[in-house]
C-alpha cells in the first residue's frame, strides 16, 4: 500500500480522506498490522489511487491472504479503463452509454475534478441544465461510465419524469433509491423525510454515484441529495434550479460546427460525409 500511494504522490490523509479510511487504518495497512481489510475498503483505496483492473485483483488477494502485496503502479493506463470490480446488482443500474458520444471534454473534465477532489463532508452535487437537445442525459450518462471507478459501491440511475403531467414524487422516488440500496420493504419509513433520512444514514459510508435524470425543480431533488459521505451527485433538467445550494453547474453550450460534423461522422460513417 504504501508503494502505491507514494507512487501516486499522496500523503497519508489525501488518501485515507479520498478513500473515505481513516489516517490510522491506512497507517496500520501501510505497516502490516491490519490484517485482511474488508473488500470494500480495498475497493475504495483502489479507486482513490486511480488502479487498473489488474492492480485492483492483486490488491484484493493480498487483502484476502493478510499479506499485503500491492502491485507495481502502471504509468499508462488509459485514462477512463474501467476497474474490473463486483458491482451491487440492483434494478437502477445506469442506461446504456453512447458508443459515439462527442465532445463536451470541457465538462467532463470539470466532473473528474470534483470526483478527484470530493470531500465526504461536502459531497458534490452537479446539475446539467438546459434547453432540450443539447444531450444532457447522454452527457450525464457518458459521465458517470466514465467516473464510475471511483465510486465502487454503485452507481444508481432515476428517470424523475420532471417534463411529466406528473413527476415522480420524492417519496416515491427515494422508496426506489432505499431499495436499490438493500433497504427491505418492510424496513421502509412512511413519510418523505423519514425517507431521505434514511437516505442520507445509508449513503453516509459507501462511494457511490447518483444519476437524478429528468429533474423538474428543486423541491423534488432535495430530499434526494446525500448530506454527508463520499458520494457524487449528477442532477439534469430542462430548469435552472436556481434555488438548489452550493452546486455545480458544467455548461452544456451547442455543438461548435466541427464537433457537429464530427459526430455526424461517428453516427454515419466517413464515407457519407465526404460525399
């Protein structure tokens, strides 16, 4: 462990804070005297390095054999390789990603940042706005693939049907998000706020990554945002939810001319185009 943090270049508490351990949990696992962490924990420490899909199994059996033998770090893995890892299985299990998605590199940069940097205390939240067709739930979608990583328990995806004669009520909507989560029915409270209570309780120790599709104001997302852990929030509506506190807001603007022309090409091929 200690060889892939230093080969990482972070300190003891940049990593125990990214990975959601404590300073002194990493130090005893750095040293040899814990013995065998739990799968989540090596999961966590494994997404806060960055490690590939090879380096994220040798961790693991180390951490299974209580002899810790962490592997070399590799100096160019691909930026978005994603980590071979068991996911929860669940029934909000994110769409599919769009094999020509184009551009929008600016924001998806943006959206690493704050994943690279999230601090448990304040998990972020990033809302996606704007007019339809300018792709915000591709882009969304595309996002979370791509941070996936590092929120190694889940990531969870909700059409809220903001643009709906009816939108889906927080209440309904967080009884499907508890459930996802391994909350039994029987276990569910009956108000709203019981319910995002007890959102917020389970979110509080997992990495994990909410997708909040199709929101249609701020009064139905609130009682959805986690209020404490190290999770990332991603919110797209047509509105600005203007009234929604501290978020971040990556700018969706219209395709220039030649990403237009370069997804069109992705879309139909270069023979087409040059006709």
């Amino acid at each position: 462990m200690y060889a892939l943090r230093t080969g990482a270049k972070l300190s003891q508490e940049e990593l125990a804070r990214a990975a959601g351990v404590s300073v002194r949990a990493l130090s005893d696992m750095e040293r040899g005297r814990s013995r065998g962490p739990q799968r989540r924990t090596v999961q966590a420490l494994a997404a806060a390095l960055g490690l590939d899909a090879t380096e994220l199994r040798e961790l693991e059996r180390a951490a299974e054999s209580g002899r810790p033998r962490p592997a070399a770090r590799s100096v160019n893995r691909p930026a978005n390789q994603p980590a071979a890892r068991p996911a929860p299985r669940h029934n909000l299990e994110l769409p599919r990603d769009l094999g020509d998605f184009t551009a929008r590199g600016a924001a998806l940069h943006r959206l690493r940042a704050l994943a690279e940097d999230l601090d448990p205390g304040h998990p972020p939240v990033a809302v996606v706005c704007g007019q339809p067709g300018l792709g915000k739930t591709a882009f969304a979608i595309h996002a979370a693939y791509c941070l996936a990583p590092r929120f190694p328990d889940g990531q969870y995806a909700i059409d809220l049907r903001g643009m709906d004669l009816q939108p889906t009520p927080p209440r309904d909507a967080l009884a499907r998000l508890l459930r996802a989560l391994g909350v039994a029915d029987g276990a569910l409270p009956t108000t709203t706020d019981d319910r995002s209570g007890m959102l917020r309780s389970v979110l509080r120790d997992r990495r994990v990554l909410l997708l909040l599709d199709n929101a249609a104001d701020e009064a139905q997302v609130r009682p959805l945002l986690p209020g404490h852990g190290p999770s990332l929030t991603l919110i797209t509506s047509r509105n600005t939810l203007a009234g929604l506190e501290s978020v971040h807001r990556p700018e969706l603007a219209l395709l220039r001319r030649e990403e237009a022309v370069e997804l069109l090409t992705r879309v139909i091929g270069p023979e087409r185009i040059q006709r």
